[in-house]
C-alpha cells in the first residue's frame, strides 16, 4: 500500500491520473473548493452552519497552495488528478494542473469525503451497493433547506446506500463517530419524505440496486456545497473532478470523535 | 424552571444582572466575542482550527445582533447580563447593553460552554468541585500551541475538574458526545505533561480542592480564543463578562453526536 505522500507525488507527476478511490484506503480524501478570498467568509459561514452536508478538514491561507493541516506536504495546485474551472458558473476548463491558474487571492476548502465512512461501513461488513456494482453513488436533491450565509442558500444533497434491514441501526451508530465526514445518516427509509420521488433517478452519480430487505439510507453529500456556490455564478471557482480528490495525511479513524 | 425566553425578557429588561449558571438548565449557554468584520474570516477559520477550545455555535451577519440558529428571538445586545469592551487590548468599560456601541459591521460569535457537558456529568452522578464548593472552575494556560490562522495564535487554556479515579474513563465518554462545547478532555492526570506546574494556582478562576483518589481532568475552555484575541490588540472586542452568558433555546441534549 502506497503512503498518501507516494500517491500524490505520483498524481504531481502526471503519472496518476484517473479516480482516487481505494488509494491509501486508510486516509481521508478531500474534496476541493476554490474561492476568491472576498466569498471566503460567507462560505466557512456556511459550511459552519451546514456541517453535515460541508464538513471543512482544512482551509488554505489566501494565496498558499498548502493544506497546512490535512497535508503539509501537499500542493492543492498539482496533487488532485483533476481539477474542473468554473467562471459565472459555467464549467469552462478541466485541468491536470492549476499552477497557471493560480492567484494570489485564492482560498482553498478541503472539505471531507463519504471514502472515510465508507471505510468503516465496510470494516463493519457492511455491503456498500455502489463499490459492488463498480458505479458512482447515487446521490438526489432533497427538499431539506440548508442553513443560509451571505450570498449560499439552497437544499441539501444528500448519497443513499441501500442497507439491509437488520444492519441499519449499526451504519448509523458507525457514522455517527466521524462528524467530519458527514456523521450519522440524515435518514433512514423513505424517500418521499425528504423529497426525493423515484430512487432510480438520481440527480448525480448512478442508481443502484435495492435488494428486498434493503432499506435506503441517506447521508449529507459534499456535492451540498458545489451545487449552492454555482446557483451564486461567482467569476471563479475551481473544485475538483469528481471522484478525484486529494488523498491528505488525516488516518480515517483519527476522525472519529470516540 | 423558566424559558431561555422568559430568563432572556429579564436579562434584556436589566431585572437579572448576575452570573447565568444553573438558570434554564437544559439549555445551553453561550460565550460571546463581537469582532469587526474585517477580522471575521481569520477568527472563524482560527475557531474551525481549534474546535475544541473554539466551539461555535452560531455567527451573526455583519451588524446584525440576532443569533438567528442559536435564538432567533434574542439580541446578542442586551440578553446578555454584562459585556466588557476591550480596546486596543485594554479593559475599557463593563457594560450592561451594547446598543450604544454597536456598528454595522460587527460579528458577533457565540461559542459554547462547558455548562453543557458539565449538566451531562451531573447527569451521571458526576461530582463537579467547583460547583460543590461555590467558586468558578480553575483555568490553566497550557504548553498545547493552538493551530494559528491569520493573525490568531497562541497556547490553549484549558479548565480542570477533580474526577474519583473510577469515574474519569466516564467522564471522558460522556463529553465525548459533545464535541460542540468542548467535547473529550484533552488530558486525564499529570498537569506537568501539557505545562502546569501548580494546580494551586490557575491562570484564571479559583483553586478547588483534588481530593485522594481524585484525577484531574483537563478540558479545553472557551478562554482560549479571547486570550488569542487580546494579544493581537484589535481596535475593539467586546466579549460577555466572565460567567454572564447567553441562554440560547439550544438543548444541551441536541449538541450530542450521538
């Protein structure tokens, strides 16, 4: 097993460049925002206020490419195999590489990743549908509202895996011991009631199968925070490609609170 | 047992002027720093680095006085008992309302309190000394560097509750749960590991007694970001009075992760 630092030099090195999923398993990977400093208060406003959905693992000084904590040896410019540019809310450039892009006034939010409690559902054994079926995981809008800030409001999106029955109660008391990376589920069963009418049609990521005896369960998402900041079109932000993130220097288990 | 509400209409109306322990019990109380806007961003990304001394539970839009997650019908103007204005870093007045000296571009932070956790060791039969004994909870500046951001840096200050040797693996469960005010100690036992040499004489609050077969428990406290704060000497902070905080219609139950 490769360490994070061994990974990211080779994502640095343009010799990775695909999906990050599995790599250096043990660690958390991050999500990507990239603001320019005048939103980047509102934005931590908002991901304090909505937790669940944008639980923030480390925050880059304006104009510094180090994740200072989550990674010290990291460059947020070069270590995601890929990064997507937005400008006024249209995606205009998906990039290996930011350093040209790079300014002075950029704020960068790590914000933690559903691969951590994954983890400790499967070393729970419990099945997660999606790795099985080797699909994205299906992931809805729901009529939940987050917590405005500033210029960010908007409903939560939130990832559902199918569970069975007589296990749902442990993949809650699981994921309830990583807060960081979007704790405990939303909700258990149905879906209706949160908004989402047909569990075949996912807004992001694929549908899955539900097995009889399965019973849907739903987590806060991180796609929470990307979809809000877009409604916004601000002149520029930068996020990761989905599916590659930054593999950081955080073991999954230091996360839990107990 | 009164509302937050109604002990909030008594605070605001100057019939209740002293300390706020023990009045509406099952909610929690909140600590207050009031910074200008401009030093916002620094502060609320210094309190995300630093979440178990910089618990926060709500932030006010700039120049608006109303915690609006917290307690949508308080003012963080009036409904605390008494305030004290630093400038420069220097003590200038102990005021009971804000309204005079409040500017548009203030934010106001509510940060939790270790009456929270401490309800939920009572609620365990946990013995707290300095309740018992009538005086405030010894404070204690640590060796432990808090995680800098922006001008904002310093050693966390931590509080320290005597616990019978049997109940300390408890206490440390039970706060665990409540990682929003606080959560796990940060230490059980020898004071000199994390830089105190004498229990007897804390850096704030007063001396209890450490009975035989009693370990001390270190917490991390809500001291800590206004020390940090003071030494950068900011035109104007303005904080609660020590032991006059604001009752938010928060459950100290609803703060628990599980």
């Amino acid at each position: 097993m490769k360490s994070p630092e061994e990974v990211r030099q080779l994502i640095r090195k343009g010799r990775m460049t695909g999906p990050t999923a599995g790599l250096a398993a043990s660690y958390a990977q991050a999500n990507l925002v990239v603001l320019q400093k005048d939103l980047a208060f509102d934005f931590l406003l908002f991901c304090q206020r909505n937790q669940k959905p944008c639980p923030v693992l480390d925050v880059t000084d304006a104009g510094s490419p180090v994740p200072a904590i989550a990674a010290p040896g990291a460059d947020i410019r070069t270590d995601f195999p890929k990064y997507r540019i937005y400008r006024h809310g249209v995606l205009t450039e998906e990039v290996t590489d930011l350093t040209p892009y790079w300014k002075d006034d950029f704020v960068g939010f790590l914000i933690g990743c559903s691969f951590s409690f994954e983890q400790a559902l499967i070393n729970q054994h419990i099945p997660i549908r999606h790795i099985d079926e080797g699909v994205n995981v299906p992931m809805y809008k729901t009529n939940i509202d987050c917590v405005p800030a500033g210029p960010f409001s908007g409903k939560m999106v939130v990832s559902m895996r199918p569970i069975p029955e007589r296990l749902a109660v442990r993949a809650a008391q699981v994921t309830s011991r990583f807060p960081a990376v979007h704790g405990a589920p939303v909700r258990i069963g149905n879906p209706k009631s949160i908004g989402i009418s047909d569990l075949n049609q996912p807004d992001f990521g694929d549908a899955v199968t539900v097995q009889e005896g399965e019973v849907p369960v739903f987590w806060a998402c991180g796609v929470t925070p990307q979809a809000v900041i877009m409604e916004t079109k601000p002149d520029i932000v930068i996020t990761h490609s989905p599916g590659h993130m930054l593999i950081t220097d955080i073991r999954n288990e230091s996360l839990a609170v107990l």
